[in-house]
C-alpha cells in the first residue's frame, strides 16, 4: 500500500473577490521512501495541495472542497485537529521556503530543536538534548557543541535551513514535505541544501515531497515530478523521462524556458501570456490560451489526466490522441 | 568605519547567553536606561524603607508649627498641619509605587492574554473579543469607580482592581495587532506544522515576541497609573488623608503654591524623577529585549 494516496483534492478560498479555485481535483501517490517533486509556477497550487494536507490553509477564507488523502491508514482531510496534531511533526516534517522567517527569534536553536521530541513525547531532558545535539551534527552544523545554544540570528541563511532541517526530521517522520526549501537561499548555498535533504532522506528512506518552481533542481533530486498549472495536474512522470520526453506542452515549455539550456546571446524563450485568472473556471484545459499546439477541442474541454504507455500521466488532449509528440528536450542540466 | 564595527561588535551579543542574559548585557551598554534604573532603585528603596527609619512620622501633627520651610529638623519643610513633608513623600512613595505596580500588574495580564487570544484565533473569537474592549472603553472611568466604591465600600486594594481593569484595555489593542502581524510569519506556521497546541503556541511563541512593546507600554502604564490614582485621590475616591501619595501630595502643594512652593516643588519633582526614569528604562528595555536588533 502507498504511503500517501490523494484522491481528488480540491481546496479552494472564499475571497470577497469570488472564489479562488486553488487546487483543483488533485491525485497523486507516493510510496515509502519515494520522492516526488511538483513543480509549477506562482499559483499554480503546488503549496496549497500539500499545506492541505496538514490542515494547515487558514480556514476560512480556505476551504477543502472534497476529496481523500490516506496517509498510512488515516484520513488526512478528515481528521480530528488531535489526530492530525499527532501527525503533524511526528509522522510529517515540514520545511518552509524561507528560514529567515521560519525559526522563532527568541529561542535558542536548541529550544526549538526538542520542542517535536518533547511535544511528541519522544524524549526529555538530557536525553532530548543528546538527540538535538546528535541532529545538528548530522545536518552539518559546525562546531554544534557550541552553537545549539545559538540564537537563529546568529545563523546565516544556509544554517538556518539546515536547522529546519534537523527540527523536520528528528522525530524520524515517514514523510518529508519540503515546500521551496532553497528559493530563497543563495544559489552556492541551494547545492549543499539539495544534497543534505537528498542524503538524509535515502539513508533514513523517508518519503519525501519537494515542492519547487525549479525543474532543474527537481530533476535532480526526486524520483518522479508532478507538474502543476492553475491547480491542476497537467503531467506526472518519472524524472528521467520527464526530461527524455515531456508529454504536456507545458512541461516542454518549462524546459525550453530554462535558461541554461540557451545559448549564450540569444533571446530567452518565454511561455506567451499570462496564467488564466484563478476565479475562473474553465471548461477546458488551463494552458489552452497559451498553447501553440490547442486546437478547439482544448478549450472545451473536459480533460483528464490519463495514464500514458510510458508509464507517466498526461492531461493532454492531443497527446492522448497520439497527435503530439515531444523529442528529448535534452537533459541539460546543472551539473 | 571602524568605529562603527566596533560599536556592532559591542552590540553582538555572546555566543551561548540566554535571552536575559544578552538583554541585560546590553542594557548596560545603554547610559540613560541604567542611570533610570538606579534612580528608580533609589526611589523605591527609600519609600520602602526611609518611613522605618526616618524619626518622623507622616501622620503627626504640629498645628503651632504649621506650614514651614525647609529646616534642620525637618528638611523638606512642613505642610499646613506641620507635618514633615520628607515623611509624608516617603510614605506616598510606597503608595504611588505600590498602586502603579500593582494596577500595572493586572493590567498587563489580562491584557496580554486578551488581546494575544483574540488576534491568535481571529475571525468571530477577535470580534466578539474586541467589541467587548470596545464597550468597556465607552465606560466613563469616574463612574465605574464610583459604582466600585459605593457598592464594595472604600477599599484601599480595589484601587488597583479599578485602575487595572481600565487600563488592560489599551493594553489588549496594542498586543492584538502585534499577534496580527506575528501570526502570519512562518515560524508560527512552522510550529502548528510541528504539532503544537494552540495553547503552547501562545504562550511560548507568540507572547515572547511581542515583549518587546509591551515592556515600553509597560513603562508607560505605571506613570499613568499612577496620575489615575492621583486623580481619583483628589476627587476623595482614592488613597485618604492623613494617608498620602504622590499625587495628593502634589494636588495640596498646588493648593499653596504661593505661600509654600516647597510642598509642591518636592513631590512634583520626585513624581518627574520617577515618570522620567520610567521612561529611559522602558526605551532600553524594548532596545534590550529586541534579540533582533543585533542581528545588522
């Protein structure tokens, strides 16, 4: 049995604007010790599916419409706030995008490092401050002895996440939710970053789900990649084929807008357009107006995502008609 | 330049130092924050303990001396019923600080969890919260001291409970939209994705935070506290004769300002002191418990 299945997820806000359709009939599976990736642009919901998941959206204005998501045997959308407070931090770390803001300024890194073990019941006392201290060396704190009775703002950025890092997974959670863990951290730093939560990940074989706007970083590191417009799911594939060959215009376009895989000098290719408005709902597919390749069929629509021969997923209407098809936009990738 | 690292360095605090211990390192780097905290122990210490020791006593009487000026034996002079006025501003000293401490003490209590509760839950829990504060404001303060008083009978602690009830109003607003602007930031999303209980969350993440102005709203709620009292003790619902405090003290200087200035120019200036001081220890307390202030 997978670990986490989600079926159907749709998680909307109500905004005295109208209604914004954030997450919009979302599935997806992960098996024990799996990663997967989603990536998609601003807005397109790869934030709100897995905060949705914690029952972490601020309700109201938040509100998730239907849908299941069974988590070893549990209901996560249908959970108690007890159950899922049981959950949150024990069975699913989390880290956030931004570890400037993330750690409470006026605890020590310490402080903040026993409180899952102690509000978990995992440990206490001396034995908490051994697994704390035991936590920070394995992130690759240095001198850690010393700097655990830090405070954050005596971190720089790239330590903070590491300190996130080891709060996240010192309960030894079974899933690993890592919501744009390197946006906002200097690019040498991201590297190291991706590496850490890679190794820890594999050697513990937690589940992991990476949540980015960067193909090339999830490519690097998951074993699938779910990709995201305006709160649907347009492709899921396993990495490699993912780059091998895209099969949704929108992937394809994704690639091609990466740039390093331009030349130097030339123009960068950029999707036309502008991301359908979230209060409306379409008929059809999202990225239709964006498409070169949408013909009439695309705008009305209905779509599905449908298993593809290849083993991947596509909500491509022409794809599943087998009148599209992409060559290797060539891995070309960081390393 | 080098000056100026020299002046971060000062303000970086020890690796390894609790929270306190950082405050007060840099507390004392601040000269107008400690030269108000001495002057605040002075004061306090000599109201607690100048009555005990200085040979006269607020309540005797000398009615053939009267109103007189600063002498040898009585160096604050005396008022119009020839009592030393040194003793009576030491004795109102203890009354004045008592009722801002104390009153202030209520005050930030009910305030803190009231306005940290409402803004944490939001929605019809503020709203419902906030009206409340809202209603109470409207309350003129005279009244409800006086409804207080006529139907518990004058009462030296209900002082405080009247004044502390008042001000945890102002109190609750400004911690509010502190937790406002905190709740939205990650680290208190990070700790309900931890698995903390609201309750926890309160109590050890968001309340911490908002310190910081509440220690300088602090420091301004014990002068007005202490004007309040002042106020109440002049319209005759507050601290009675031959007790005295500050405030007393003042309103019966002000009363012979022409015949006798001493009686008003001891006390008012005492009362200054102590606002003063109040004051530079608030400004260097928030500037002290700001952990973040180091961090450029």
């Amino acid at each position: 049995m997978a670990l986490l299945e989600v079926e159907g997820l749709r998680t909307a806000f109500h905004t005295r604007h109208g209604v914004v359709r954030a997450v919009n009939d979302v599935s997806f599976r992960l098996e024990r010790g799996e990663t997967l990736g989603i990536v998609g642009e601003s807005g397109s919901g790869k934030s709100v599916a897995c905060l949705s998941l914690l029952g972490l959206i601020p309700r109201p204005p938040g509100r998730i419409e239907s849908g299941s998501a069974q988590f070893d045997g549990t209901d996560l959308l249908y959970s108690a706030e007890s159950t899922l407070r049981g959950i949150r931090g024990r069975r699913i770390g989390m880290i956030f995008q931004d570890p400037m803001t993330s750690l409470n300024p006026y605890l020590t890194v310490e402080q903040q490092l026993v409180e899952p073990l102690l509000i978990h019941g995992l440990a206490e006392g001396a034995e908490a401050h051994r697994l704390a201290l035991a936590a920070l060396k394995e992130v690759g704190v240095p001198d850690a002895e010393r700097r655990i009775r830090d405070y954050p703002h005596q971190f720089s950025g790239g330590m903070r996440q590491r300190v996130m890092i080891a709060m996240a997974l010192i309960a030894k959670p079974d899933l690993l939710i890592a919501d744009e863990p390197t946006t906002a951290l200097d690019v040498t730093v991201q590297a190291q970053i991706l590496d850490l939560i890679e190794r820890e990940q594999r050697q513990r074989g937690v589940a992991a789900i990476l949540i980015s706007h960067d193909l090339g970083v999830v490519a690097d590191v998951c074993d699938r990649v779910m990709v995201m417009y305006a709160g649907i799911v347009v492709e899921t594939a396993p990495s490699e084929a993912l780059f091998r060959a895209p099969q949704h215009p929108y992937t394809r376009a994704l690639q091609l807008s990466r740039p390093a895989r331009q030349a130097k000098g030339t123009e960068l290719y950029a999707i036309p357009g502008l991301p359908p408005d979230p209060m409306q709902v379409l008929a059809g597919c999202p990225f239709a107006p964006r498409c070169e390749f949408a013909i009439d069929d695309c705008v009305r629509g209905p779509i599905h995502l449908e298993p593809l021969p290849g083993g991947g997923e596509s909500a491509c209407l022409r794809i599943q008609r087998g009148e599209l098809e992409f060559e290797g936009v060539a891995r070309a990738l960081s390393q | 330049m080098a000056q100026s690292e020299a002046a971060l360095a000062a303000f970086a605090p020890e690796p390894g130092r609790s929270l306190w211990q950082d405050a007060w390192a840099r507390m004392r780097k601040n000269r107008m924050a400690v030269f108000g905290a001495i002057a605040l122990a002075i004061i306090a210490a000599a109201s607690v303990f100048g009555p005990l020791v200085w040979s006269h006593a607020y309540e005797a009487q000398d009615l053939v001396l009267g109103a007189s000026p600063p002498s040898a034996t009585h160096p604050l002079g005396t008022d119009k019923l020839g009592r030393d006025q040194l003793a009576r501003i030491l004795s109102g000293g203890r009354v004045s600080l008592l009722v801002g401490i104390a009153a202030t003490a209520v005050s930030l209590t009910i305030g803190l969890l009231w306005g940290s509760i409402a803004a944490y839950f939001g929605g019809r829990v503020d709203a419902v919260m906030m009206r409340i504060v809202d209603i109470l404001y409207a309350l003129p303060f005279t009244i409800f001291v006086i409804l207080l008083m006529t139907v518990f009978g004058r009462n030296f602690v209900l002082l405080f409970v009247a004044i502390g009830a008042v001000e945890w109003l102002t109190m609750a607003r400004i911690v509010r939209g502190q937790v406002l602007a905190l709740k939205r930031q990650e680290f208190i999303e990070a700790a309900v994705a931890l698995g903390l209980r609201r309750r926890r969350i309160i109590l050890r993440h968001l309340i911490p935070n908002v310190l910081g102005p509440v220690a300088v709203y602090t420091t301004l709620t014990i002068p007005a506290v202490m004007l309040l009292e002042a106020f109440l003790s002049f319209l005759g619902l507050g601290v009675q004769p031959p007790m005295s405090s500050w405030g007393l003290l003042i309103k019966e200087g002000a009363e012979m300002m022409e015949e006798a200035p001493w009686l008003l120019l001891y006390p008012a200036a005492l009362f200054t002191l102590t606002l003063f001081s109040l004051n530079f220890v608030g400004d260097g307390l928030r500037d002290a418990l700001d952990v973040r202030a180091s961090r450029d």
